[in-house]
C-alpha cells in the first residue's frame, strides 16, 4: 500500500507542476490551448534534461509508474 500513495503523489505532483506552467504561460498573455502545448513541450525537456542527469531514473524508482503517465495523459486533457 505504500507504493501505491509514492506513486500517487508522484503523480501528483508531476501534475501539479504542468498545471503550474500553464497557469505561468496564461499570465503572460497566452492562449489555453498554446499554455498547455508549451507546458506539455516543458515537461518533455525536463524529463529530458532529468534523464540526461541520471536523475529520473530515481525518480522512477521511488515514484513507480506515477512518474510515467501523467506525461502520458497530458494529450487526453486537450
């Protein structure tokens, strides 16, 4: 059961952050539709910049799949 509340919250906050950066992007003066594309394109480079750095590899370990599919499921919400 403990794996599954590390994952959630993960999960969690991966969301959490996407919704932040679209919030960030509509203050500027952008578009929902063009926030949402930019936060989807931001947290691709994070998770690669993350990856590059050898750190979501441990992200992935203590998130599970929590840390996988909220990137997934971003092109759903549109």
């Amino acid at each position: 059961m403990e794996k599954f509340y590390k994952r959630f919250f993960m999960g969690g906050i991966i969301c959490i952050i996407g919704q932040t950066f679209i919030n960030v992007y509509m203050y500027f003066g952008l578009s929902f539709e063009e926030s949402s594309t930019l936060s989807t394109i931001t947290l691709i480079l994070i998770s690669a910049l993350l990856t590059a750095f050898n750190v979501y590899d441990n992200l992935g370990k203590v998130g599970g799949a929590g840390a996988l599919f909220p990137l997934l499921d971003l092109p759903t919400l549109w």
